[in-house]
C-alpha cells in the first residue's frame, strides 16, 4: 500500500501498462507455440498488442500499446526500472498532466514513424518480410528520458560501481545512441537502434518548441509557464560530445532554415533565448533533486546541489560574456565599414542580429563548457 502511494499516478499507470500488456503478450505467444508443437523459427507475433507494419490498420491502439510491451523478463525489468526511477522523478518535476502528454508524445510518434519507414521499405524491396516486422519495447521512452533530465540537470554526476564510472548527465543522450546504434548493426537489432533515434528526436523536438515550462523567473505573463526552451546549452548539438558538435550544428541550421522557410517553425528571439539561459540559472539555483536519490544526508544533497548550481552559473555567465563580445565586435565592424566606405550618416549603430537557424537551434557562436 505504502509502494502505490508513493508512485505518482501517471508513472503508475505507465508501470501496470508495462507488466500487465508484457505478460498478455507472453502468454499469447506461448499460446501459438503450444498449439503448434513445435519451435518456432521466428518469434510468433501478436498483432493486437504488438505493432506490425501491416496490420496496425485494424490495430490502431497499438501505436501507443506496443511501447509498454517488452519480450522478456530482462526488459521487462529495465524499462519498469526506467519508468519507476525517471517517471517519479519528471512527474514530480512536470506534473502528472504534462508526464502524460510527454509519455504519449514519445510514445506514438517514433511509432508512427517506425510503421511507414517498414511499410515503404516493404514497397521498395517488393517483400512482405519488413511488413510483417513486430515492433514494440520502451526504447523511445528510455531515450526520451536522458534527454529530459539532460534539460533539466544536465551538470548532475551519476556514480556507479562505488565510484569506478562517473559520468555526467548530459552525456549520456549521445552514450545511448551510440550504444542502439553498434547494437543495431552488430547484432541485427535495427528496431531498436530506430527508436532510440526517433525517441531522441521527438522528445528533443517536444521539449524545445512545444511543452510548457514552470516558470522560475517570472517573466511569463499569461500564467501557463514558458513554451519550449530556447537556451543555448539546450541546443540538439548540446546533445552530443564537444569534437562533433559543430558539424551537427551546421546540418541543423540548414534543416532549421528550411523549415522556417516552409513556415512549419518560427525561431527563437533574442528575448526566448534569453529567457531560456534565466530558466537554465534559475533550475540550478532551485536545487532539483538528485535524479535517483543516490546521495544520503543532507549535507550531501546540499554539496551536490551546490556544485550543480555552481557549474550552471559558470555555463550561463561564459554565454553571457560570449554574446556581449561577438554584439560589441558587430557593433566595432559596423563602424569600420561606415567610416571606410562614406554615406549618409546614421541616427544610430545598427543593433546585432541572430540568424534564424541560430536562433532556433540556439547553435550561435557559443560553445557550452561541457567539461
């Protein structure tokens, strides 16, 4: 009794979804196998609970259902993991109406997508095999949740194996893909590897331009928080290692502009970034609470925190300074070139810009302290 009060309801039922459809389906598939007698040389699928290409039509629900459907006791347990430690933790920190809006959001798009990427691939190769593809597991909900806590404490340190790993949050987005991605191709798990990419891409997405943030600063006027979050450290290459990040950000810069052009996006001003870069301080100085309440006592949790803040205000402050050189070289350029090259005098200097790609993205010429 006292297990279900201190579950969240959101992240309960995310939890009782999970064990009740992995064990339905387990036993629909141990069903087919009896009534074979024999060993199946490819695991039976179970269209009603399970998302297969060529059936979702007349199994719509499955869109969502086969997200919180695992094959085994191994997921099983990781993704119940998942959802018990990361679902308390965001719902706590979102609400339970948000948590449900994000579960459903990264749980039906990179499903959605999933199917019509198999249903083509089907078309192209002219076979029914990628059709009949059973997909299903928490993957998407996995990634999807190291990219939230990468937004919200992405300076906090996770220690395993008594201190022989350590690794900060914010890394570990980029570690899950690279690891789906090896399995995929190494081991034949394809689903998989597309999922955690997908999740990543739809949280992200969700995460950034559409879901309502508490507002820490007060600087919301209509009550109902800040849409997305338009800080600098919260950019997609921010996602990913140092060495690569500038690459990354090129691609989407141009992907960025492109939709902006199409009008599917507005950018980010100067004002939303701003804003986000307050609402990245203020979380810090707020002291959320450790992501798995790994530390003991309070003078631990104080020190943690502290530290947190710490590095967050040195990340805020370096962008600030960063953005008051490149605005004071624009401004000194401006200048040179009115004196070299003479006109009509202007009633003023002309104010710095942000390029719509950057703004969006957030990918200006400002490089986070990932260190």
């Amino acid at each position: 009794m006292a297990l279900r009060i201190n579950i969240p309801p959101a992240t309960r039922t995310c939890l009782v979804s999970l064990i009740t459809l992995s064990l339905l389906y387990n036993i629909a598939r141990w069903r087919q196998i009896d009534s074979t007698g024999k060993t199946p040389t490819v695991t039976p699928i179970v269209p009603y609970l399970t998302l297969v290409p060529s059936k979702f039509f007349f199994y719509p629900w499955t869109l969502l259902s086969a997200t919180f459907v695992e094959q085994n006791i191994f997921t099983v347990l990781l993704n119940a993991a998942t959802l018990f430690y990361g679902g308390k933790y965001l719902e706590r920190a979102w609400g339970s109406r948000e948590f449900a809006k994000f579960i459903v959001v990264i749980a039906v798009i990179p499903n959605v997508v999933v199917v019509f990427t198999y249903l083509l691939w089907s078309i192209i190769r002219g076979s029914t095999v990628s059709g009949l593809t059973q997909i299903c597991g928490g993957i998407s909900i996995q990634a999807s949740f190291l990219v939230a806590f990468k937004q919200l404490v992405p300076e906090h340190t996770v220690t395993i194996f008594k201190g022989l790993v350590k690794m900060r949050v914010k890394h570990f987005p980029a570690l899950f893909l690279l690891l789906n991605t090896i399995s995929g191709v190494a081991f034949g798990t394809q689903v998989a590897a597309l999922l955690a990419w997908l999740g990543l891409l739809a949280s992200w997405s969700y995460l950034r331009f559409y879901k309502r943030q508490p507002d820490l600063t007060g600087t919301s006027t209509d009550g109902q928080g800040i849409k997305g979050d338009a800080s600098e450290t919260f950019a997609f290459a921010c996602l990913f290692p140092d060495v690569i990040q500038p690459p990354i950000a090129f691609v989407a810069d141009q992907i960025y502009s492109f939709l902006v052009a199409v009008k599917i996006c507005i950018p980010f001003s100067e004002e939303d970034i701003a804003s986000g870069n307050q609402q990245v301080l203020a979380r810090g100085e707020a002291g959320l609470p450790s992501l798995l309440n790994s530390q003991r006592g309070g003078g631990m949790r104080g020190m943690g925190k502290r530290e947190e803040a710490e590095r967050r205000r040195a990340l805020a402050l370096k962008a600030l300074d960063q953005r008051l050189q490149a605005a004071a070289a624009g401004r000194a350029q401006s200048q040179a070139s009115t004196v070299v090259q003479p006109g009509p005098p202007q009633s003023h200097a002309a104010a710095p810009t942000v390029s719509a790609g950057q703004s969006m993205l957030g990918e200006t010429s400002y490089t986070p302290d990932h260190g």
